[in-house]
C-alpha cells in the first residue's frame, strides 16, 4: 500500500524524470503507464510505481523501440520493489554511479536506500557526506563541472520530489542570498521542515533580497531561513536580515553563519547539519524568541 508521503504531484514527478508535464499527461491518456490516485479535491498524485513505469519506458525508448512498444514493455508486470541496502552499500552504488553518470543507477541506489531507511539517515548519513565530499573533489580538482552538476542536479531533482507541502502547517521561506549557488544543503532543510509539518516556500540560490523582503511581506512565513557557504555574503545583508528579523523569526545558517553575525542582526544561527537543524528547529524557536506567536504553531 502507498503511502501519501510517497506520492508525487505531476510537477514533481516531471523534474524528477526529466520529462514535461505535457509528456507525461499524453503517456497517461495513451499508453495508460500513468495511474494517478486522486485526492477528495480531484487532484492526481503519482506513485513510486508510476515513476518506475515511467522510466522503464524512458529505457525502452532509448533501445530504438517505437513509443507503443516501449509502453507494452513499460506497463508489462514485474517486480518492481527495491530491494533495500545497508547504508554503506548503498552509499557505495550512489557514489560509482554518480561517478559514471549513470542516472538509471544512481536512482535505483537511491530508492534501494530509501527504501530500507528513514529518509532522515539517508540524507544525514548518504547525502550531506556525499555533498560534502564532493565539493572537496571539486576544489582539489579530482572532479571537474560537468561531474559536479551531473550529480548536483540529479540529487536536487531527488530532493526537491521528496520536499512535502503541509498545507495546514506553519510556513518556512528558505533561501540563499545575492551570489551563493550552494542550495543544496538548505534543500535538505527544506526536506526535513516538509517532513516535519512546515508548510515550505523554498527559493533556493541567489536570491536578491528585495525579492526575498517583498515575499515574506507577502506569505507571513513563521520561520525565513537565510544559508551560504560564505561569511562575507551574509554580512553584506545582515541590515536586511535585521529588518525581516523585526517582522518574523529568521535564522542564518551554512557555513558562512556565525553566532555573531546572527546576534548583530537579531537572527537565530543553525550551527547544526541541515537534518539536525530540522529536527530542532521548534524546539530552537520556541526557547529562543520571546514571541511564541512567531513560530505560528
């Protein structure tokens, strides 16, 4: 049986397979390898087994088949459960084929992991690590771009399929200031607050903070989450972090976050890693700003 954290919205499962919206409407209305489940409202939302369906088609298209061949092929019955891993295993499978640019590889180490382990393990024990390593193989020169962005946009299509909007729940606006492109980690965070009851508004890299002002005046987030990798890019904005400070809680946080930094500009500091830091974050608000309406919860 699905659960409903696992079922995609078709904008998801579209950046999640690299196919349009368009595509994936017609290989429903045609080929029936789409079987969305519909909410009480009338909305679709696709499973896992959809997913897989669909990049089976995706592999039988890329044979040469013709696109009702690789439909046959795509919606034959098979076993389709992944097998689950250890985390080190599965580490391993993830790091060889994001090293081969094997995307139908890379996906299939990902939901043998996720489907042995909290999501919370997989991104704090597999992923962050990963990411981490990643970054020092680029700077040492061990990897080269395309490498890094195979697998940055491969793991941020993942990650942002698994981002869960709890419509009921307090808002979260996540975002990285003017000049930083590391989104990954706050993407992680973004994962987490989803998981946790948050409603997420994530914005993601190198977001002018006129914009970033003029949306929180606009959705009333309970918690607007800053992140860089840089010191200097956070004080650069530090009077308008002081400023959205006056308004809601907000909170710095990456590698560029320091206690100072957030004491002058009236801001929490996550020093934690992202998964940590979404675990706590309640906890951290509440004990933190003597406004508890602030968190909205």
């Amino acid at each position: 049986m699905t659960g409903e954290n696992d079922l995609l919205r078709i904008g998801e499962l579209s950046r999640r397979v690299g196919l349009s919206e368009h595509v994936l409407r017609a290989w429903e209305r045609r080929y029936d390898v789409l079987r969305p489940e519909r909410t009480e409202g009338g909305f679709r939302l696709y499973s896992p087994a959809d997913e897989r369906r669909v990049r089976r088609m995706q592999d039988a298209l890329g044979e040469g088949l013709s696109t009702a061949e690789a439909a046959r092929r795509a919606t034959a019955e098979v076993p389709v459960t992944p097998t689950p891993v250890t985390l080190d295993e599965g580490r391993e499978r993830l790091v060889a084929a994001l090293d081969d640019f094997d995307t139908t590889s890379a996906h299939a180490a990902l939901d043998a992991l996720l489907a042995g382990h909290d999501t919370d393990a997989v991104l704090g024990q597999v992923v962050l690590p990963y990411l981490h390593d990643l970054g020092r193989r680029w700077e040492s020169g061990q990897v080269d771009v395309t490498q890094e962005h195979f697998a940055s946009n491969l793991l941020r299509a993942r990650l942002a399929a698994l981002v869960q909007d709890a419509a009921d729940g307090p808002t979260a606006l996540l975002a990285c200031p003017p000049g930083e492109q590391h989104d990954l980690p706050l993407l992680v965070l973004a994962v987490g607050l989803g998981r946790r009851g948050w409603r997420v508004v994530f914005l993601g890299a190198d977001v002018p903070m006129s914009d970033l002002t003029h949306t929180a005046h606009s959705i009333h987030p309970g918690l607007v989450v800053l992140a860089a990798t840089s010191e200097s890019r956070l004080t650069a904005v530090a009077d308008r972090v002081k400023e959205l400070a006056r308004a809601t809680t907000v909170a710095v946080a990456g590698a560029g976050a320091t206690p100072d930094l957030a004491r002058t500009a009236g801001a929490l500091v996550l020093t934690e890693d992202p998964v940590t830091a979404a675990g706590r974050l309640d906890d951290l608000i509440r004990t933190t700003s003597p406004d508890t309406n602030r968190t909205t919860r």
